[in-house]
C-alpha cells in the first residue's frame, strides 16, 4: 500500500527506524520530522519508487506535508 511505503521510508530515513512514526496526517514540517531538504529527499524517493515525475510546482505542502498528503498526490500522479 502507497501509505506504508511512504511511511516506512520517512520512519527510516528521518526517524531512524523509531517505534513510533507519525500519523499519518501529522504536518511533517510544523513536527519538524523533515526541512526543506528532507522533502527534496522524499520527492527523489516518490520519483525513484514509483516511477513518477515532480515538477518545480508541485513542491508545495498541498502534496508533500503528510502521509496522506503524499499517498493523495502519488494517486493523482499515477493516474
């Protein structure tokens, strides 16, 4: 499912594989879970995995700031 495979990259990249990742409709930049890097390393991750493209606009807390956020924006992206 596209909300595990998200979730489990953000717990081990930017949580260091914790017991306890975020819900998934917690702000990931308000908890200061991911910066403006950390959400260039998630973009190159969703293009690497599932094979889609980002573009510059598309970089906006709208579709990046949440597990749900990020699962919504990957469905719409993959048609």
């Amino acid at each position: 499912m596209i909300k595990d495979e998200i979730k489990q990259f953000i717990t081990e990249k930017f949580l260091f594989n914790s017991d306890d990742p975020p819900a998934d409709d917690v702000s990931l930049l308000e908890m200061n879970i991911v910066d403006s890097v950390g959400i260039l390393e998630i973009v190159s991750f969703l293009e690497n995995h599932f094979q889609i493209k980002v573009e510059d606009e598309e970089l906006t807390a709208t579709n990046l700031d949440s597990i749900n956020k990020i699962a919504s924006f990957i469905e719409k992206k993959q048609g």
